[in-house]
RNA sequence: GUGCCCAUAGCUCAGUUGGUUAGAGCGCCGGAUUGUGGUUCCGGAGGUCGCGGGUUCGAAUCCCGUUGGGCACCCCA
C-alpha cells in the first residue's frame, strides 16, 4: 500500500518549526513582550481572516496581489491578514469609542503574504507590532525609537543602526518644485540610490516622473546629505526654506534625535537617513528602517513609522498613531545566520534516568521535587541502559543527570552527574536541589 | 508576478562525454562496555537519484512539465 502514502510537504514559503527552532522563536517572543509591557504597551489579537473589502487597497497594488483570499462555506469574500496595522485599523475603528485615547497596543501574530519567498523571507511570518494610537505628540515617536532600541538589546544584539526620516521632508522638497503628485514614483526611484548609484536613479526619475535633471538633482541633494544629525538638518533646512510641511518635518526631526541622544541613544544607533523612503503607502510622517550592520542584505528587522489618519476608512474619527513592526521570523533567520542561536532541543535541565522499573514512583517524585524548585526536569520513559540514557541526555545538551540503582536507594543518596563537566556527586535528597540550583546558576 | 540557478541516504555532498548491483563523511541503530554520555574500535539499517512524462538498446546524467529551495528585479518584516 506504499502508492497511497501521502507525500509530507509543506508549503511554499510555510515551515515547520524543530523544537531547536521553536525554543529560541519563543525566547525572543518573550523578550518582546516583555519590552512592550515595560512601556506600557497592551496586548490584543485579531482574527487571521477578515473579509476582503477590510484588507483589499490599504497597502498599495502590490500587497493586494499578495493577499491570500477566497470565498469561505458562508459564500463571504475573505482573505488571510497581510499585517497587523490593518487589522488594528478596523480594531481601533471598533473598539477606540470605548477604549478610549492614548491607546497603547502589542500584537504578536502571524501574517500571510503569498510573494515570492527568500531568503529571510516567508510567506507566513509573525510580525511583533506596536503601536500608539490617539496622539500626534512626538513623545510617542521618541518612545517608538527606545522600544526598538530596547528590544534589539534584550536579545543581545549591538551592532544595529535604526534609520529615521520623515515623509514630509520629502514632500516639501517636492511640493518646493511642484512635484508632490509625483511622490511615488520618485520616491521609488530615490530609494534606490545606495544599489543602484546617483546617475541611474537621475535616469529613472526622468523616465518614470518626468523630472529635468537638475529637478532631479535637487531631490537627490536631499537624500545625500550625510553626518551627524543635526548638521545634516542644519544642510537640509534651506531647501525646503519655503515649504511649511518641511520646516515642520524638520524641526520634529530634530526634536526626535537630540531627545534620544540625551537619553542616550548613540548617533551609531539612531541615524538620520535622508534617504529612507520606504515603507507602506500610509505613513506621513516620521518613518523608521532598522537594520543589522553585519547582515545588509537580509533587509529591514523593524520598520514603522507616524500614520496621521489610520482608520479613516472605517470611522470618521481621526485616529493619529506612530508604531513600528518587528520581523520576528526575519530576525530569528538573521541569528541563525550569524550563529548565534544556542542548539537545545529541549528545555529540561535535568534527566532522571530510570534504573529499576520498579522504582518509578521514586524517580517522578524526586522530578516533580525538581519543579517545585522552578526548574525543568524529565523522567526518561524507559528504564534501558543507563549508557543509552546518557546518550539521550547528551543529545538533547541536557546538562544534568540523576542515576539512582539499589546501591542509592538502600543508603538513600542519589547520584547527580553534570554532563559538561563530566563529574559524579552522590547527595541526599535535601541537598540535591540545591547542588542543581547551584550548578545551574553559574552556567 | 518576471528572469536565472539548484534538487542524489536524516544532514552535507561525490557520481567522470548517458553504460552492469548509486558512493563518502557525519548522524542513526546494534556490539566491544548487561551501573555511566560526549573519545575510540567493529558491525548494521537506510535511496523507485523531488515528482510526472518524453528521447534512447540503456537515463541520477539529455528534453518538457510540475513541486520545493536559492539569487536578481518588484515589493517588504
């Protein structure tokens, strides 16, 4: 009957997760978490399925052609979530009324993207939102930049920059020549600059908005200026001298970095990047792209930014937010890269070998003493050669074993072996935990 | 979605211009070592060469399709 076994495969783009995998997946889940609720930030969840019209033209084009969607049992046009901002969008529109304002939200889930996947890129992925809705004070833009900021250090990484414009800088070089209706394409062209080079992206801008050359030029002036923050504002200001929109874009841009520099965020970490001009098509102000310096090439972990109205199309209340995405699965592919994921296969920290079959009763007791102490412990299922048992432990990187054959159970000790350093104690049941307590604490 | 590259054992790969029973290392299982893992030695299992079709006396090898993976573009976490 081999014919009718079905091949186990997975998706394109979806995957499986080995425990391997799934502990530090849900390490940094739990940092995240952990940073969110220190700012104040509430958990909430949405469904997976909305019906299409909710999601269809929030993103642009190109993300409707991405949204997996079909007609459900109940005949209703549906379709799988593309983000969590849309969704929040239509939550808020719901719920804001009674919620009420400043509303602080975290949402951890995952989103679907029928694109073509890559490298550090999925077709199911889980996204780390969060979000400040209900306020336009730059406060709230400050404080998306510590979150970030935060939550890369809790997971121990240093070597990142969080990138900081603002749309409305863009614009208001633009609307200075009259451009403003061409923003995307240029945008699109700009945001090219550091891959494809200044004259290429002159081409392009030419081509596809129709600019002259020295409109062109005066665009990419913007996007070249580099150094230190406020020098960089101080090269910027003249160009949109006569734009109000820049000016304003400029001064909150300023606000925004001196503040995190007093509060001590490094100019390597917070860069003014004239140049960033990502993101999804509703932000309209301050917009963040943070990436990894020794990896480029994977793209931005977490990118956010300022919405001035998020769920206009769903409430005639104006709902001003700032939030940022972090891109969890990304993030995690990005460690493994580097290597910097530990190999555990399990969470137990201690094995309790079975010797004696007839002794079960003792070894789960002496494992549920072990939790009692907040530590993981597990009894081997089998009572086969201690060797084997060994083994199993050494597999899964479990650091201690406990043995115990007639020789402890008559003097009423039990062996504890630590693995990683290959010696043996014999103890009594009070001074057990503590040993494991200890030997645990110092690895 | 467009273009290009890739697919052989659980993993990483080798397999010569198409030519008999498809190989290695690691891992796995068993033994040396029936109260002690990570080292060493010995033995073993495991593959219809991603799947389907075609060309041929003969296909892992050539052609077409399909599924999955990667790179560039597009877009993005």
């Amino acid at each position: 009957m081999s014919n009718s076994i079905i091949k186990p495969q997975t998706l394109r783009g979806f995957r499986d997760f080995l425990p391997e995998m799934m502990i530090p997946r849900l390490q940094l889940i739990e940092q995240a978490r952990t940073v969110y609720s220190q700012y104040g930030f509430s958990p909430i969840d949405t469904p997976a399925l909305e019906y299409s019209n909710i999601l269809l033209g929030k993103g642009g084009d190109e993300s409707d052609k991405q949204l997996f969607r079909f007609i459900d049992q109940g005949d209703r046009d549906v379709a799988m979530r593309f983000d969590l901002t849309v969704p929040l969008a239509r939550f808020a529109a719901q719920h804001i009324p009674q919620l009420g304002t400043p509303f602080k939200r975290y949402h951890i889930a995952p989103v679907w993207r029928g694109e073509r996947p890559a490298r550090g890129r999925f077709r199911e992925f889980l996204q780390c939102d969060f979000d400040t809705i209900g306020t336009e004070s730059i406060a709230a833009d400050i404080e998306t930049v510590l979150v970030i900021h935060d939550l890369l250090h809790a997971i121990g990484l240093e070597n990142f920059t969080i990138h900081v414009n603002n749309r409305q800088l863009l614009n208001g070089v633009l609307e200075q020549h009259g451009l403003l209706e061409r923003t995307v394409p240029l945008l699109r062209a700009l945001d090219k600059l550091p891959k494809i080079g200044e004259e290429n992206v002159i081409a392009e801008m030419k081509q596809t908005a129709q600019v002259d050359h020295d409109q062109a030029k005066t665009i990419l002036q913007l996007a070249a200026l580099k150094g230190e923050a406020s020098s960089v504002l101080d090269q910027a200001r003249p160009l949109v001298a006569d734009s109000e929109r820049g000016q304003a874009a400029i001064e909150s841009l300023h606000r925004l970095t001196q503040t995190c520099f007093e509060i001590g965020i490094t100019g390597d970490q917070l860069h003014l990047d004239l140049s960033i001009a990502r993101g999804l098509d509703y932000y309209t102000g301050t917009i963040f792209e943070t990436f990894l310096n020794d990896l480029p090439g994977i793209g931005s972990i977490c990118s956010g930014g300022r919405y001035d109205d998020l769920a206009g199309l769903f409430t005639k209340q104006k709902l001003p937010g700032v939030g940022a995405s972090l891109g969890l699965d990304r993030l995690l592919a990005a460690l493994e890269e580097q290597g910097r994921l530990e190999a555990v296969g399990t969470t137990s920290q201690v094995l309790v070998t079975q010797f004696d079959a007839n002794h079960l009763a003792d070894y789960q007791k002496i494992s549920r003493q072990i939790h009692r102490a907040g530590i993981a412990s597990e009894v081997y299922p089998e009572a086969k050669a201690i060797g084997k048992q060994l083994k199993y432990a050494n597999k899964k990187r479990i650091p201690l074993a406990i043995i115990a054959g007639t020789q402890e159970f008559e003097n009423r000790n039990w062996q504890l072996k630590d693995l990683n350093q290959g010696r043996q104690l014999t103890l009594n049941e009070a001074d057990l935990i503590e040993k494991i307590r200890e030997i645990l604490s110092v690895t």
